[in-house]
C-alpha cells in the first residue's frame, strides 16, 4: 500500500469514526436516521474528501432533532 493509499484509508477511517460516533450520540438522544451513512461519491476519489451523508427522516423524527438541537443550545447558553 502506497503512502496516498493510507492517507486516503485514514481519511475514510476518520469520516467512518466520526459517523459512528453522531449515530451513537443520536441514539442515546433517542433519534436514529436511517440513512445516516457517508457518501460515496465523496470518497471514490485518490483524495478524498467524505462528507457524512444525514440522509432523509420523517417530519416527526426532524421535529424531534430540532427539539435537542434546540435544547442543547438553550442549555449552552444558560451556561
């Protein structure tokens, strides 16, 4: 493997992490988008750059994201 080939192993590794890591505090948040994933397109590139893909939910589980976001903001700004 060549030293781009791991740089670009690392860099997906990384993005993977980080998704990991928003699934599993959404969940703990009680939501789970079911299309969280990262995008292909973004990374089938010798440099790629992967963007983490939010995918689509229902309008209920939307309303229930904005709800936390809210809260987390309220909650930061009485801090």
């Amino acid at each position: 493997m060549t030293t781009e080939h791991r740089a670009a192993a690392d860099t997906i590794r990384d993005a993977e992490e980080v998704r990991d890591a928003l699934a599993s505090a959404l969940e703990r948040a009680g939501l789970g988008l079911p299309s969280l994933r990262l995008d292909p397109n973004t990374y089938a590139d010798a440099n790629p750059r992967p963007l983490i893909e939010l995918g689509r939910c229902s309008p209920p589980l939307a309303r229930e994201l904005a709800a936390v976001i809210e809260k987390g903001i309220e909650r930061g700004a009485a801090q």
